[in-house]
C-alpha cells in the first residue's frame, strides 16, 4: 500500500493475504531441488514437498467450500514438483484473494462456505502459512542448507518480493 493513502481494512487483509501466498511462492522456489523431497533427518514427519501439498490441501478445501469450482489443484506430497507447487499455490491464492474481496466489498461477515468469519479465516489462512514456512526452513537448515540474507529478507517481508 502507498504512503498517505487511506486505511482500507479489506483492501489491506487482501493483500497481507496475497503476500502470504507470494512468500510460499517464493519459499518453494528458494529451496533447493535436491531436498524437496528428501525424508527428515529424525524419520519422522514431513518432506519439503509433503509441507508444501499439505499447504496447498488446506488453502484448496477453504476455496472449494466457498464454492470455487472445479477447485485449484491438488498437489501429490510423493510426486509433486516445485514448478508444479507454485503454479497450484497461485492459483489457489488468486482464488481465495477474489472470494475475500468480494465479501469485504459487500461488507459481509462471511465469505459463504467459510466455516469462520471473514477475517478470522483470512488471518488463520496466514498463521497456517506461517507456521509451515517455519517448518520448511527449519527443515531445510537441517540438511545443511543456509538461505541467503536476501531470500531470509524477502521471506519475512523486509524486502521486496520478485516477480515469478
């Protein structure tokens, strides 16, 4: 948002909400290959890609609930690519940023389907994100990989995000 310009809550949920999908964009493409699928060191729990269709899962269910059809892709946690995961995770972001906006822009509670209101679901989507971004990093710092100040900047907001 611009300097000066008026709050606009929904406007603003809205993007903080597409940001958060850019950042997971962004994340799955500054893992590396070689450790998207890689089990965890300890055996237990989740690969890289296994988070990532996870994520895609439960941002998938909300949009179908809400009554976008066909529905974003799923991803497969055992099979899936990174390219294939970012262009799930964008489409699926697109999808749920549209259905927010129009409730906001209807001054509704709820986006229809949506088992919370409005800004409830939209900040619990984030908080999700979140978390397993947490995950992924920590679980990549685990098998050795250090991510760049850059890539750390842009994860958290500090810089700002490139066009993929």
């Amino acid at each position: 948002m611009a300097r000066g310009r008026p709050l606009e809550i929904g406007a603003e949920l809205v993007e903080a909400l597409r940001h958060s999908g850019l950042v997971n964009e962004y994340l799955v493409n500054a893992v590396p290959a070689r450790l998207w699928q890689t089990p965890p060191p300890d055996g237990r729990g989740r690969s890289i890609a296994a988070i990532v269709a996870h994520m895609q899962g439960l941002r998938r269910t909300f949009a179908r609930l809400a009554g976008v059809k066909p529905g974003p892709p799923s991803l497969d946690g055992k099979r899936s690519t990174p390219l294939q995961a970012r262009r799930a995770m964008r489409r699926t972001n697109d999808d749920l940023c549209r259905l927010f906006e129009k409730a906001f822009a209807a001054e509704r509670a709820r986006v229809k389907g949506m088992p919370r209101r409005a800004v409830s679901m939209l900040t619990y989507l984030m908080q999700h994100d979140a978390h397993h971004r947490g995950q992924i990093t920590t679980l990549a710092r685990q098998f050795g990989h250090q991510f760049s100040t850059e890539d750390v900047t842009r994860i958290w907001g500090w810089k700002k995000l490139p066009q993929m």
